[in-house]
C-alpha cells in the first residue's frame, strides 16, 4: 500500500512536468494569422511655384499594389484619380495632373505647380497583405519680389522696403536702427506681401543703409540700396528738356542768320 501511494505521487510530479513544459513552449509559438496591415499617416508637403511636383502614395512595389485611389480636395473642386492591378484607370480632374509610373513605384505627377493646385490629398493604396492611407497637405512655396526706394515725407525721410508676392512671408531687416513699421497682407490666391518702413536718422549716411531680405527659398539674404524713386525720372526729364532747348537755340540761330543774309 505504501508504495502504490509514492508511485501515484511520482505519476502526479511527472504529468505537472510534461503539462508545465508543454505550456512554456506555446508561449514562444508566433501567432501567423494575423490580420491584414493597415497603415493610417498624415503629413505635409510643399513644392516651388512652377515646379513639376510628384507626391507618391506608398513605397510598396508595384507588383505588389492591388489598387491606388486619390481623392484630391482643392479650393476650388474636387477631383478623383485611381487605378487597379488589372490596368483600368479614371481621373477626373482635367487639369494634367495624372499617375505616372517610375521603376517600380505609382506617383502621382502635378505638373507647373500653381496656388490653384494646393489642398489636402488623400490616397489609399491597398496591396497584397495590407492597406495605407495618407492625407496629404499639399502647400506652395514661392520667391518675394523685392524692392526699395527713399521718400521725403515733409521734414523727414522714410526708407521703404517691400517683399511682393512671396509664400511663406519673407523677413525684411535694416543695417540702421531707427523708428520702423511692418505690415502684411494676405492676397486671396495665398501670396503674402510684407512691407516695412524705416524713419531714417538725419545722421545716416545714405551709402550705409540697406534693405536686408529673408526668405525660406534663398540660401542666403538679399540686400537692396533705397533711393529715391523719381531721380532717374527726374535724370531723364532733364536731359530731354537740355535736347529740347539746344534744338531751338539751333532753330532760332538759324533763323536769326537768314533773316540777316537776307537784309
């Protein structure tokens, strides 16, 4: 009797071992029916005015892409893109944008990129084994236009420097301190023009003061010189006048000197 009763205790200790070790096992086992990928991204892009701007959806392989759908939300409309692994496509949008292909990637190509082309792409490019979506904030960039001339406003003289057109704002700065102002507007079709006013000290000299401009789009900053803005007009007028003159001394020396020949 007493050893059936440590046989049936060695029996018990045994089949806890084989149970435990079976159980440890099933834990490293990597469970291969998983759901199908899916991926969710928002991001940002911008591109140069008048650039041939290319946005690409997903970087899986063509082989791999069962379908790619845009659905592009602009100012002004609306407009869908889309094509499927067995070679159908439709666009809507008529305005040259289209899908292209690469070496082995779908992109979607905009070309002469313009304010009208800005807004939020939203693409969904299901392949085998997953599906990603994007939305996409597609803005533009562009150059300011600069200039700067000098006004006499009564007694004193004002500097005027003006970034025309630019996106984003430009930064516009004085290689002299003194009372200045800046103000911004904020054309409809998105461009920005920043312009800024310098009261310039009576001690200046005029050779030492310059406009410094500031763009996201320029390597290094521009600086313009401000004159006055009539003085090449005020240059020309004169000249003209000096011809104008000569030509009728001319006339009336002439004149004088036949009505003499003919006393």
């Amino acid at each position: 009797m007493h050893k059936l009763w440590i046989y049936a205790v060695i029996f018990f200790l045994s089949e806890e071992w084989f149970l435990t070790q079976g159980t440890t096992k099933s834990n490293v086992i990597v469970n291969t029916t998983t759901s199908p990928l899916k991926v969710y991204d928002n991001r940002k892009e911008a591109f140069n005015l008048g650039s041939d701007a290319r946005l690409i959806c997903s970087n899986k392989t063509l082989t791999k892409a069962v379908f790619v759908i845009w659905n592009i939300e602009l100012k002004h409309k609306t407009c869908k893109i889309s094509f499927n692994h067995e070679g159908q496509s439709s666009n809507s949008c008529n305005d040259g944008k289209s899908l292209q292909n690469s070496t082995d990637q779908s992109f979607l190509h905009i070309p002469n990129f313009s304010v009208n082309d800005v807004g939020v792409y939203k693409c969904e490019s299901t392949y085998t084994g997953g599906n990603e979506n994007y939305n996409i904030r597609v803005g533009v960039t562009a150059p300011p236009v600069v200039s700067a001339w000098l006004e006499q406003r009564g007694n004193k003289m004002v500097a005027v420097c003006r970034a025309e057109r630019g996106i984003p704002a430009a930064n516009i700065s004085w290689s002299v301190t003194g009372n200045q102002s800046v103000t911004q507007q904020n054309n409809p079709d998105g461009f920005i023009t920043v312009e800024s006013q310098l009261e310039v000290p009576e001690d200046t000299d005029h050779a030492n003061l310059a406009c410094i401009v500031r763009h996201e789009l320029w390597e290094w900053e521009r600086t313009e010189t401000p004159k006055f803005r009539g003085a090449n007009s005020l240059m020309m007028g004169m000249r003209i006048a000096a011809v104008f003159i000569v030509i009728i001394l001319g006339l009336l020396i002439f004149a004088l000197r036949k009505w003499r020949c003919q006393q």
